[in-house]
C-alpha cells in the first residue's frame, strides 16, 4: 500500500476529468482583444444612411484584406454587408495576424456619434470594441 495521497483540489478534477477523455474548450466565452474607432468613414459614399440604422450592442463582421494596395494588414468592417471602414492601420498588425492564423474576430459597436471637430465640420465617428472568439 502506497503513502502518497491525492491532493483533493480543483486541478486534480480537472485533470481527473481530461484523463477520462473528457475535451476541456480552453476559452468559454469570447475574449475582449482592443477598442477602436473605425477608420475611414468619410468616404463610405452612402454612412449617412448606415449610420441612421446603426446601434450601440451592433455586430460588426471583420475581414482581411490582404491584398489591399495600401496597406497589406488591412481589416475590412462591414455592419449587416456594407463597408464602413476599416481597422486603423495603427492597430492592425498583430490583429491581421491572428486572423491570418485562422482566428475569428469580430466587432460590437460601443458608442457612435458626431464631434465638430472643426469650425462647420461634423466628423463621425464609430467606436468599437473587438473580441477573439475560439470557437
């Protein structure tokens, strides 16, 4: 008969249960990776009509576009199919590249609004949060 015991902890459990074949899914909800504003609204030829739809809790789908001539981490936003912009290039790199390691992001739209930044000029803006989701 042996002396070592078992320790009785929340490890052992999880353990115990991997032993048994059981699959443990690393993350069991979405990860909050970065929070954004948009880029590039100003030449979405049709945001003003977007924007009259748009909330704040909105999904926003995230695409690579890794052949774009401009800037090859680039991160297409679109709300419900429409482009509005894209992810600011400053904040692209790493992003694009978990998307190109077969990550899945995506966008909710935090807050949303119009700052007159100058004088007469109505600036919009969409502010973002992105998540990793593991599935």
């Amino acid at each position: 008969m042996s002396n070592i015991q078992k320790p009785d902890s929340d490890i052992t459990s999880i353990i115990g249960y991997i032993q048994k074949g059981s699959n443990i899914k690393p993350f069991l909800k979405d990860i909050f990776l970065i929070e954004l504003n948009v880029a590039g609204l100003d030449y979405i030829d049709n945001i003003d009509e977007i924007f009259s739809k748009i909330e704040a809790g909105d999904r926003l789908d995230l695409f690579r576009e890794a052949t774009n001539e401009y800037d090859k981490h680039a991160i297409l936003v679109k709300y419900h199919g429409e482009k509005i912009g894209y992810v600011p290039r400053k904040d692209n790199y790493v992003l694009s590249k978990l998307m190109d390691g077969g990550k899945h992001l995506y966008g909710v739209v935090d807050s949303f609004g119009v700052d007159e930044v100058y004088e007469n000029y109505k600036f919009k803006f969409i502010n973002f949060k992105i998540f990793l989701n593991d599935y």
